[in-house]
C-alpha cells in the first residue's frame, strides 16, 4: 500500500522563492581562455561562484 508521507517530512527540491527574486532564465555564452582567467580570478577574489561574478557584471550594467 502507499500510504502518504508523515507531515514532517521535508519536502525535496530547491525552496519557492519570491518570483521578484527568483532567476528562472539561463543564458549561456562563450569566452576566450584569457576571459574565463579573468572571470576566476574576479571570483576568487570577491569569494563568488563564476554565475554570481557574471550575474553582477550584467545587472551593473543595466544599473548604468
């Protein structure tokens, strides 16, 4: 029989978030060997991942 999981249970998956916060949208592009070098090193530096390094980069470029 499947009986339906206990309510405390945590539910599987990433958690909702607020659609005005959430980026569903994936954009993909190429770089240059020397461009990724560069991308890293803004990340290390700044203690981000690669997406949130390039998801800066183009919000601050709407920002202008």
């Amino acid at each position: 029989m499947n009986s339906p999981l206990p309510k405390d249970v945590p539910k599987r998956g990433r958690p909702k978030t607020a659609s005005n916060l959430s980026r569903p949208n994936r954009v993909v592009t190429f770089v240059t060997d020397t461009e990724k070098a560069q991308l890293e090193q803004v990340a290390l530096e700044e203690e981000r991942s690669l997406a949130a390094v390039v998801h800066r980069i183009i919000k601050a470029h709407f920002e202008q």
